[in-house]
C-alpha cells in the first residue's frame, strides 16, 4: 500500500508505553463519530499485533499499516 | 520585581512544584499560590487499604495546608476559567488571581454518567466515600459472581484494578468463602496486566487463583435490571456485585477554559511540560494528555522538571531540565506479593524501554 488515506485524527503515540498506542486508539475511537479515520503512530512493535487484532475484534475497519522510519502509522475507520 | 506563580490544583503535582518551588526562590524572587477546590488532599494508594484492610480513612486524608511549606498561600476555592490572554484565573466565589507563570494540576475527573447504568449498578473505589461503600457491599457479600473492570481509558493508576482482583481473592480466602465467589476481571486489553512484560507474573496469580478473566472487554454500557455489562467489543457478561472504575476526563475548568483535548486533558509537551503553544503556562499531573501512566510518581518527577525550569527562568540561569517519562509503581496483590516496577519512557531519544 503506497498510497496512503487522509486520517480525521492522527494520534502521535510514538515512544510511550503502557497504556500504550492501542489504549490512545480505544479512547480515540470511542470519542470519534461513526466514519471517521483515525490514525496511530507506533513505534512498539506489539501494536502491529494488538491494533488489528482489536479492530477486528470490534467490528471496525483496519484501513492499514504504513511503515515509516522507525515506526509505524496504523489507520483505522470507526464503523459502528 | 516578584514573579507571580500560580498553580491550580493541590495534589500531588501541584503539592510537590508548589514545595520545590518556595524552597528554591526567595520571597523577592516569586510569590507561590496553591488554589485548591477541597483544601484536602487525599492519599489515593491508601484507598485500597480502606476497601479492603482496616485503614482508618482518617489516615489518608490531610489538611492540604498542613502538607504545603509555609510560605505557599493558599487559596481554598474553584477555579472556573483560565484565561490565557489576560494572564488571569477566575474563581467561582469572584476573585481573580494573576500570574507570570501558572502550572496547571487539576488532576482527573470522574465522570459515570458517561457509561449508561455505571453509577447506578457499579461500586467502585477511587474516592473514599465509593471506597467505604464497596467495603460495606463486600462485607456483605458471600456468595456469588463479581466483575472488576474499567469504564473507559485513561485512567489513574493502571494496575489499580488487577491489584484489587487479586487482594480480593486473599482477602475472600481468609474469610473461607472463596470457594463460593467467583471473581471475573474485565481487561480493555489483550491482556490481563497493562505492562507487557510483567502480565506473564500476573497472568499466573490469576490461573493459580483461580481469577477468571476476559480480554479486550472495553466497557460500553450496564444494565442494572438485568445485572449485565456490555461491551464495545459485543460480549456481556453477568454480574452479582460489580466494580468498574467510572470514566475519567480532565477538570472542568479545562474544558470551560477551551484548553482541554476532546477528554478534557491539556495537550502538554512531552519534554518542557509547557503546555503546547504558551510559554509560561505550564501542565502536569493527570491533567496532562501525555500518554503515560496517570500516577502520583509520574506527578512528582514531572514536578521536579517544572520547579527546576522555572526556577532557573527566574533567576537568569541558562540550562533547563527535561522529563524523561519516568514512572514508577508499587503493586500489592495481598499477601502474595508486592512489585515494584519502574518504568522509564523513551520520550527522550536516548532512553531505555523496560516495557
Ligand atoms: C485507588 C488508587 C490507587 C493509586 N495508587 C497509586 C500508586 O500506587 N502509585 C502512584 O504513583 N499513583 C497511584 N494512584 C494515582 C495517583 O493518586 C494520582 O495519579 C495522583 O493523585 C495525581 O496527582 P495530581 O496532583 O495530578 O491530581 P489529583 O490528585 O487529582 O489532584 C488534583 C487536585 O486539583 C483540584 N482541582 C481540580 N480542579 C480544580 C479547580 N477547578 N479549582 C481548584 N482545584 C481544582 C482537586 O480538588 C485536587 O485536589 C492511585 C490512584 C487511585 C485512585
């Protein structure tokens, strides 16, 4: 995937731990209006993991995962 | 002239940047205001032990000017609105104060309106009214099923609820009623413990225990007719007495204020602690929207940082301080043990990761 979406948020979690990147994208999702894009900026690996399988898990979309230098932007869409 | 400082809130954050700061400046130098809603100040960790051992809630709670240096005023009374351009912060009785410099630790909030059927169905113990109430509900209590979660993220204090889940089963345990409650604990995450590399420790006092648990429960709403928790994921549990810590967002002022994020914190650089596009107002504590752990320790090495910068402002001296995102947490999970962690954010460049 090269090119990428146009996020309605973009959570700059780079360089923090627990709660970590997928605790900033649970409380961002559940502030966000159904449709909207949201974006994450990793750099823990274990989100690469827990982000898609949380999205999935609750029935919204994973948009995709963009490899940057260092650390990775995971987009996901509020569904529901 | 004297610099005015002034910091709203007197907890931890701002007990400690208040202290540090009256013992490194001299009277000519600045003048420190503490305002503070309550004028009491609460020793949070100590609420475990009146839930769940025989703390006298007495013993937790101080008279925030007893804790404060002397030299700090006090100002017992609620701010209702920060204004940033006039350099002024209103209060609900009318006064009005003006600073030079003003820290920002107004803490967080708890909100269980914002989980439909949390305030009428779920006991809690994040105050210590809520905590005096659960200790009587689980007095009471001797058979059955009870849920411990959250209601939302973020919230203080991380690994308060695993802790209370395991101090929990001791406690039932010692009374010989274990056999007859079960203990179910709802994670919003895919683990049971928030810090990676200590959940495999937690993870085994829970199968030894006998602690069941669910993952990715992210707690949507509550059904106190039907004794049942949903979640954003679609699951529902059922319950006979129910824990869940209510949804936190940040002080009202924030919000009224237009300072506050979408959950009412102040974004807040990660090093400077300044809050983002001022330079003389500064936020820490768990107020701020760094996304660490909501601690007292994060507070006072946050506080540390901001007393030292100031400090150094005032007095004409060049170099500045940085937070290094250091954490750290002591957790009590009954007579099976008590673990230190200490954790230590990259947020600067060189830093290690511990988890
Ligand atoms: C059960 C429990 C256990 C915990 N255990 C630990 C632990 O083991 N280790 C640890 O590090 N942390 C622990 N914590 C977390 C810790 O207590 C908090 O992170 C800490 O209190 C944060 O300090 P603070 O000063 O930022 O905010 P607070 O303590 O919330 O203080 C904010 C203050 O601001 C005042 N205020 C708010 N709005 C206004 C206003 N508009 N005008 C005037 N005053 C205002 C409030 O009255 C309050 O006094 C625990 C918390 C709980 C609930």
């Amino acid at each position: 995937m090269s090119e990428e979406p146009k996020v309605d948020r973009l959570i700059d979690a780079r360089n923090t731990f627990c709660p970590g990147p997928l605790m900033e994208l649970i409380r961002a999702i559940k502030e966000a209006k159904v449709g909207e894009v949201i974006g994450v900026l990793s750099s823990d690996t274990g989100s690469k993991r827990d982000i898609p399988l949380w999205t999935s898990k609750a029935g919204h979309k994973l948009i995709g995962i963009y490899e940057k230098a260092g650390y990775a932007e995971i987009v996901v869409q509020k569904i529901k | 002239m004297s610099k005015k400082i002034v910091i709203v809130g007197g907890g931890p954050a701002g007990t400690i940047v208040a202290n540090l700061l009256t013992k490194k400046l001299k009277k000519e130098e600045a003048s420190v205001t503490v305002i503070d809603k309550t004028g009491r100040h609460v020793y949070e960790p100590g609420l475990l032990y009146v839930t769940l051992s025989d703390q006298d809630p007495k013993g937790i709670v101080k008279d925030e000017k007893d804790i404060l240096n002397k030299k700090v005023r006090l100002i017992v009374d609620e701010a209702t609105k920060i204004d940033t351009k006039r350099k002024m912060v209103e209060m609900k009785s009318g006064n009005r104060f003006d600073y030079d410099y003003l820290i920002i630790a107004t803490g967080a909030r708890l909100c269980p309106e914002e989980v439909p059927g949390l305030k009428e169905a779920a006991y809690h113990f994040y105050t210590v009214d809520e905590a005096l109430k659960l200790k009587d509900a689980l007095e009471k209590f001797d058979k059955g099923k009870i849920v411990i979660g959250v209601g939302g993220v973020p919230y203080k204090c991380p690994p308060a609820p695993a802790e209370i889940a395991c101090f929990l089963d001791y406690k039932l345990r010692k009374r010989k009623t274990r056999d007859k409650v079960e203990i179910h604990y709802l994670s919003p995450l895919p683990r049971i413990f928030p810090i990676e590399s200590v959940d495999p420790i937690v993870n085994k006092i829970f199968e030894k225990e006998g602690i069941k648990y669910t993952t990715f429960f992210n707690v949507e709403s509550v059904d106190p007719k039907r004794k049942e928790v949903h979640s954003l994921e679609g699951e529902t549990i059922g319950y006979d007495l129910l824990i869940l810590i209510p949804p936190h967002r940040g002080s009202k002022v924030i919000e009224d204020s237009g300072l506050g994020d979408r959950g009412g914190w102040v974004p807040t650089d990660r090093y400077t602690l300044k809050v983002k596009g001022y330079d003389d107002v500064y936020a820490i504590g768990d107020a701020t929207d760094l996304p660490i752990s909501k601690s007292g320790a994060a507070a006072h090495y946050e506080a540390k940082v901001v007393a030292n910068n100031i400090a150094s402002e005032i007095k004409g001296i060049e170099s500045r301080d940085k937070y290094n995102g250091k954490v750290v947490c002591l957790c009590d999970a009954g007579n099976k043990a008590i673990y230190m962690i200490i954790l230590q954010s990259p947020l600067v460049p060189d830093g290690s990761i511990v988890c």
